[in-house]
C-alpha cells in the first residue's frame, strides 16, 4: 500500500494509491499520518477498505511529507561500502548515528531553501525507515515486526556546517527543508526485497548519485536492532539509512548546489522526489 499526503502545507490530507494509481481521500478511515496513527492495526483497517469508493485527489494537487510529527528522525551515516570508499574511510565497525531536527522535514517536490551563508549545501539520496510499534532491546530476528514501511529520503545536508563548525553533524542536518521524505509512505508487503533497491540522483539533469541497497553495510534488521539498544523507537519514528557513492563534497573538485538548479532523486518501488533550490534571505 502506498500512503501519502495531500494538500497545502498545513493542511494535507491523508491519502492512499488505488490499484489503478488514483489518489483516494482516506480522511474517512484516518485523522492522519501521525505517530497516533502509524500502526500495524491502522494498515490492516485501509488494506481491507475499498479505496475505489472513496473520493479522488487530483493529481496537480501538491503532495506534502509522507508523515507528520515523529518523536524522532534518526539518521545513519557512511553505511554504504561504496561510499565510504570514495570518502577514503575506513568502513565503520558499529552503525554512526545522529539526528535531524523533525522541523526540517519538507514535501518530496517543494523547494530546497539556500540561506545567506550557506557555501557547501549537498544531497544523499536515501533509504528511509518508517516504525510502526514500540521498539526496546529488539532482535535483529525481530526487526520486520516494527518495521512499518520505507519512504525515499533525501538528507540535505551544508557541509561546512556539518564539518567544519564545531560540534556535532546535526547543525549541517536540520535547517528548514532539509529532510524531503516520500512521495508515498511504502508498506513493506509491497517490496519483497529491501535489500536490492536502485537508487538515483540527478543535480540540473547530470548524473551524481547511482547505487543500490545492496552495499549497504549494515541493513535495515539491524540498525532497527541496534538503535533499540540505546533508544525507545516509537510509531512514526523516522530512520535515515545512509546514502551511496556521488555526493557533491567528494566529487573532485567538489559541486555543491546553487539557487536555480533542480535535483532528481529516487529509489524502485518508493516513487521519486523532484525539487528546485532557492535562495531564502
């Protein structure tokens, strides 16, 4: 099933795909896309409604961030073995975790904000984990019991922010828009194999990012896992699984992204997303 958002900012619908590829109304079944809502029990509840009965969304309707409000949005850094090649680092033995503030997250095709300041401003496709239920000190045996679904992520990210200021990579994470997620909320019965997903991004038509979820490092049963360790992870709760080889700061020399250019990003199965970056004063 894939599960969306519908409207103008503030104001967004809960929707679903029927099999004919029509956006239905769910607000019927559904308040929202929220941490109160995002459960197995809801899933079961639209799977088993007649979307063709309820009303359609046109399609030039703007499609807002897959979900709202989690309590959390995780995110995993150098997990790909291909990109961690090209950083010249050494593969990390334990997942690297940090955080995104939940006020970064943005529609899949609404605009990339580039603030006065901002010099090194980057992309990284990504694979997006979506919780589904309480998860505390879990197997990785029983990861796909919390797993809820997966959404196309695109972690922006300023890397002199992230890297040369003091502190720790939230700074260079977080700023407003820089956490696009969806177009849809994917539930995982839909994608027999998480694990070999191609994924793409383009910068103004040019080719930066292509790669696979196969060389990621450490995949989705286990970082679901080994975060359970050190946090309660809740319904709603958003992990970010880390990105593949083409990101602008490690092309030589180094692109980063400019007001006016358009990126292009996707995963199979998860939809695309499609942006323009402005300048915000």
């Amino acid at each position: 099933m894939k599960l969306l958002r519908v409207g103008q900012k503030g104001k967004e619908k809960p929707a679903a795909l029927d099999k004919d590829g029509k956006i239905r109304d769910i607000s019927s079944h559904v308040e929202d896309l929220n941490p109160h809502h995002l459960n197995f029990e809801t899933i079961s509840k639209l799977q088993s409604a007649d979307l063709s009965t309820l009303p359609e969304i046109s399609s030039s309707e703007r499609i807002g961030s897959c979900i709202t409000k989690p309590g959390k949005f995780v995110a995993i850094g150098l997990n790909f073995s291909d990109h961690a090649a090209e950083t010249g680092a050494e593969a990390p033995s334990e997942p690297i975790v940090f955080m995104k503030a939940t006020s970064c997250i943005n529609g899949p095709n609404d605009d990339i904000e580039i603030v006065s300041g901002s010099k090194k401003l980057d992309w990284e496709v990504e694979l997006g984990i979506i919780i589904g239920k309480e998860t505390k000190h879990i197997s990785e045996d029983q990861s796909q019991d919390h797993i809820l679904g997966y959404c196309l992520v695109n972690d922006i990210s300023e890397r002199e922010w992230q890297i040369e200021k003091m502190g720790q990579w939230v700074k260079g994470k977080s700023h407003d828009t820089y956490g696009p997620i969806g177009p849809y909320m994917v539930t995982k019965d839909e994608i027999s194999d998480i694990n070999n997903l191609k994924m793409s991004l383009d910068d103004n038509g040019n080719k930066m990012q292509r790669g696979n979820t196969n060389t990621m490092i450490f995949n989705v049963n286990f970082i679901v896992s080994y975060l359970s360790k050190y946090m309660s992870l809740h319904p709603g709760d958003i992990i970010t699984t880390g990105t593949p080889p083409g990101v602008g700061e490690n092309m030589k020399p180094p692109v980063f992204l400019k007001g006016g250019e358009e990126v292009k990003l996707g995963i199979d199965k998860l939809g695309e997303q499609n942006h323009k970056v402005k300048s915000y004063k």
